[in-house]
C-alpha cells in the first residue's frame, strides 16, 4: 500500500485571524508587518497579493506598491493560540502528526480508508472542521510523499484541495517552474536558471551526480524530490530521529571568533533540544513535561555550507551518548577544525544536529565529577530559560555574535 500524506496549511494565516476578529476588514487588501521590530510584510491577504505584495518584502516598499491596503502591527500571541487550537484539531485525527512552523502540517493517513474512507474526504472534513470552529480557510495537498504533498496544498492556494494519484506525482510536477520545490529559494533559482534549467521536469531529467556536484547532499534530494520520491517519514515531536539547528550568517566569514560563537550558540539549541526543555521541540506551546524524556545522543554532525553554496557534513559516532551543551561544543569544533583544514573559503552556515538518540538516564557512575556538574548547570539555564525567556541568561562564549 504506497502511503498516504496530507499537507494542511492555513491560507494567509496572520491576516485571517485578524480578518476573523473584525470581519470589516474581508475581502480588503490587508498586510500584517512590521512584527517585532521587523520592517516587512509577514502575510498579506490574497486581495493584496494581486499588487505583488509577498512575505518577506520591505513594508515600505509593500506602501508604494499597495497603496489603499490597510496596513496592522500584529499580535504573536494571539496567532500562537490560534495555531495551538489548528493543532489541536489535527492531532484529533492522527497522532502522526508533524508540524512544520505554526500553521502547516503533515499528517500520515496511510491505511485511513479502510476506516475512515476516501483520503480526499478526510481532507475535505479537517477542512470543514477548521472553517467551522476558528473561521480559517486551509488549503491542503495530499500525494504519496511530504514534498508532493507540499507542493500540492501551495498549488491548491487560496482555500482549496489537491490529490496527486499514486503514481502521477513525477507528471504532476514536470511543468511547475524550480522556485516551487520547498528550499529552492531565489538564489538556488537563479543558479539553476544560469545552468538552463527551468522546471521541475528539467530537474528530473539530468544525469545523476550533476546537482550532487553543485548543491552537495541537496543536489541529490532535489533530484529525488523532483523525481516525486521522497521517502522521509512524518515525524511527530518527540519521535524526532534528530535534533538540528542551523545559521545561515549575514555575511560570508572565516573569522573563528565568530564561528566559534555560532557553534556554541547550535550547541545550545540542540542541546536544550535534547533535554526537551525548549518549546520549539514539539508543537506550539508544548512545555518540556509534555515533551517527554530527556534524550542524549551518540552521533554528532556538523553541516558547513561556504560562500559558493558547497556544502558538507562532517560526522562523529561516539561510544558513550552525550547531552551536555559543552559536548556538543567540544565535538562540533573538532568536526569544525577538520572542516577548515579541508578547505579555505568563508562560510555561509554552519549547522549541528545529533541523532542516533538514547532515552533515559546513562548510569551516573560513567560521569566524571565535571560531567555531572555540567549536566546539572545546563539543566539548571534550560528552568531558567523557561521561566524568565531565552535572553534572560547568555553564556559568554556566544556573546560575540550580538
Ligand atoms: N510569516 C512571517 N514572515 C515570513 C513568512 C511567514 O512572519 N517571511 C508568518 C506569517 C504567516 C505565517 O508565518 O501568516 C505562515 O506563513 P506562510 O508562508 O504559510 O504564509 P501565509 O499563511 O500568510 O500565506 P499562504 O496562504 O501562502 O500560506
Ligand atoms: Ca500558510
């Protein structure tokens, strides 16, 4: 039985809650921006899509070039619990279940039809759910695989549903331009485009190892994905096979100050991954008591990306799992040090991320007296952090970036 996936995304998310709020503004060129300090446009309502407005674009320029739409700060919290509710509904049908930011998701229903019927049903149903208790319209994909799935809920965009049958998905993806793949942004585009290539379909047709070459790692998956095979499984939270974190720098650099501050600043983040005491770990707003157990690791990458786009990762397996952000650090600047021996160009991004992952406690008599006391420190920060925010404390490793 091939696998059933559907992607559900809200349409125009922080603009629907509020038109939502005050039905005045539906139907109205609408633009949340400005978010945060953030002088750009983070959902603009379809209405103002027809003036080319997108995410991501300066609000200033979004004025000039719509200049009726009305323009609103926004309000975080309130999309947050939002989101939590739209999860909330979607974990009602499946808990495989895998959120990918605050409002998309890609839920398995391999096997639901025996059950539940037609997988376009079931879509059609969470669709009705969601319209019915949060006022919001989703646009849902559903395929073989996650990157089809995808792809297809974007297609089916505003408020609208659509199946690719087993089989159809290399067809169904031919004619569509690269940018519509889920991490071909302009840059990769325009590398591609430089290279004569177009459409997904051109994608699929070239001979193996020529975007490996290129893109590394990424070059390959994009060629599989292209191909509609994709085989990544749905993860829900906590049954993550890997924790990662990555930056992508303002500017290109060689500077080992501030490549070691980055690493210490992923060290951090996966390592509070790991411990489960950050809320990014599972679903919106899920605290560390409903994450679950505490996980250590034996594997630890490091994923380099230099000014040219090349990138690797470099891997070490350990015997004993470690969770400790200072391990993490350690390992990850060895792994680093290998990288710039290899090689002697800026970097774009580094990344770290840790698999091979252990549940419960290693016995206490494998940790030295150090150990123990960094085990403990760090638990300690992660309460902390919980408590009074991330920057309430800051190690004086990462404190260089700022
Ligand atoms: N977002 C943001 N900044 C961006 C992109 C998105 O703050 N550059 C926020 C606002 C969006 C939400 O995340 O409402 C979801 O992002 P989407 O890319 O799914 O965009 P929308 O939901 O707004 O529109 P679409 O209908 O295309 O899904
Ligand atoms: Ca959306």
């Amino acid at each position: 039985m091939p696998p059933t996936i559907l992607h559900i995304d809200l349409d125009a998310f922080f603009v629907s809650v509020e038109q939502v709020l005050n039905p005045a503004l539906r139907g109205k060129a609408v633009i949340v921006g400005g978010l945060s300090g953030r002088g750009v446009v983070a959902s603009a309502s379809y209405e103002a899509r027809r003036f080319h407005i997108r995410a991501g674009m300066p609000v200033i320029t979004a004025r000039l070039l719509c200049p009726h739409a009305i323009f609103l700060e926004g309000n975080f919290p309130l999309y947050r619990s939002y989101s939590r509710e739209f999860m909330d509904i979607l974990s009602g049908f499946t808990p495989l279940l895998e959120t990918g930011g605050l409002d998309e998701a890609y839920l398995d229903l391999t096997g639901f039809h025996l059950l539940y019927g037609l997988p376009v049903d079931t879509a059609k149903n969470i669709r009705a759910i969601i319209r019915k208790e949060l006022g919001l319209a989703a646009s849902a994909g559903i395929s073989t695989c996650k990157v089809v799935s995808k792809i297809a809920s974007d297609m089916a965009k505003p408020d609208g549903l659509l199946e690719v049958l087993p089989g159809k998905e290399r067809e169904f993806l031919a004619p569509l331009e690269v940018e519509k793949m889920p991490g071909i942004g302009a840059k990769t585009g325009k590398r591609l485009k430089e290279l004569g290539i177009h459409t997904l379909g051109q994608i699929a047709e070239l001979p193996p190892h020529l975007l490996k070459d290129i893109f590394g790692k990424w070059g390959e998956s994009m060629q599989l994905f292209a191909l509609g095979k994709d085989d990544r499984p749905v993860e829900p939270p906590g049954e993550a096979k890997s924790i990662g974190h990555e930056i992508t720098f303002p500017r290109d650099t060689l500077s080992l100050s501030y490549l070691k501050s980055v690493l210490a600043s992923l060290s951090e983040e996966v390592g509070r991954g790991l411990r489960s005491a950050h809320p990014m770990c599972g679903p919106p707003g899920q605290t560390a008591g409903r994450t679950g157990e505490s996980k250590r690791a034996r594997t630890i990458t490091l994923k380099v990306r230099y000014d040219d786009f090349e990138t690797f990762t470099h891997s070490i397996t350990l015997r004993l799992a470690i969770d400790t952000n200072q391990e993490i650090y350690q390992i990850a600047w060895q792994l680093m040090e290998k990288a710039i021996r290899q090689k002697r160009k800026p970097f774009r991004l580094l990344g770290i991320s840790v698999s091979n992952l252990v549940c419960g406690e290693e016995q206490l008599s494998f940790f030295s007296a150090q150990q123990l006391r960094q085990r403990r420190l760090d638990r300690t920060v992660d309460k902390l952090r919980l408590k009074y925010g991330l920057d309430s404390l800051q190690w004086g490793r990462t404190f260089s970036r700022q």
